[in-house]
C-alpha cells in the first residue's frame, strides 16, 4: 500500500487519509485502545496501558517490519491498524493477524473499513499468504467488516476468554491473500 491515501468516511463524507503511525499519534492510539480495553470484548486485558506501553509496542513493530497505521481527520486519529505474527512458529511466516480499532464516535462510519482494506493490501505486498482475525463472537461489527472484504469463519471456540465476568466465545476469521499453490519462502 501506499504510505498514505485518502478515503471519504461514509457517514461525514469528510476527506480522511490512512497513513503510517508515528510516535506523534501514540497518545492517541493509547486513548482507543485503552477504551477498547474498559468499556468493550474487543480486547481481552483488563489493564489500561500507558504511553510507556504504546511506545515500546509501537517500536516493536516498526522493529519487525509490521506495518500500524492511523486513519487521520487532520491530527485526529479516528481508528488505528497492524497485523503481526500469528503464531510464533517459523512454519507460520506466511500467516498474519490483524488488529483494527477505532475511535468510538467514528464507529460504522467506514473507518475500520478502510485500515483493514489498507492492512490486506499490505499483507499481500509483503507476500503473506494468510490473514486472521480472531473476533469475540459478540462483536457481531467486526464481524460483518472482516466478511464484507471477504473474510470467511473457520472456527469457532466457546468460553476461552473471560471479561465483564462472564465467559468469551472466540471467533477465527480468515482471508488467503493470495493463489499460490506452494509457499515460496
């Protein structure tokens, strides 16, 4: 993908951009996660994290070579995006996992949308083979959003996960990103 590129969000029809995270957005990315982590089962943590976090976080992937990225109104960041490692197996190397979260009054307006379409399309310059999205099976917009750019469900696991004091259902995702019929690395 591109370093940047514009979308219209499908409510405000405001011109937005997804871009390449910088430290600049951290506290702002900490703000949705930490959101996420409170008040939703989209992340399965209990703690709020600090900037500290965000930063090491952050450098870790950049270390890695795993893209973030932001959806960006002017300086705010609407919703933020990465995929990493899926397992940590080498056998894996072609499998990823993604993570979209977005701000929560930019929810359903095309946000999330865009950073995932900006996540798939850089999985498959990277040459990943795989991508996977493991979903609370309450989160039935996350969902609906990974199935819309083709994402099918390939498993489902009851009560692995706790939160809110009651028990989790997860749901796994999957998109193959590419036709080859051998792996190449």
């Amino acid at each position: 993908m591109p370093r940047e590129t514009g979308f219209k969000s499908e409510r405000t029809m405001t011109d937005s951009t997804i871009r390449m995270a910088e430290p600049v957005d951290l506290p702002q990315i900490m703000a949705i996660y930490n959101h996420a982590v409170r008040e939703t089962t989209a992340i399965w943590n209990d703690t709020q994290v600090d900037l500290d976090n965000r930063e090491r976080w952050y450098a870790d992937r950049m270390g890695r070579g795993f893209p973030v990225f932001v959806a960006v109104l002017g300086k705010q960041v609407l919703g933020y995006a990465s995929y990493g490692d899926w397992r940590a197996f080498d056998g894996y190397r072609g499998t990823v996992e993604n993570s979209v979260y977005v701000a929560p009054d930019m929810q359903g307006r095309g946000v999330g949308k865009a950073l995932l379409q900006a996540l798939v399309d850089d999985a498959r310059e990277q040459g990943k083979h795989v991508m996977v999205a493991g979903i609370e099976a309450g989160n039935i917009g996350s969902i609906r959003l990974h199935e819309k750019l083709g994402f099918v469900e390939v498993a489902r696991m009851e009560q692995v996960g706790q939160k809110f004091g009651r028990w989790l259902d997860l749901v796994f995702l999957q998109l193959r990103l590419d036709e080859r019929p051998e792996p190449t690395a």
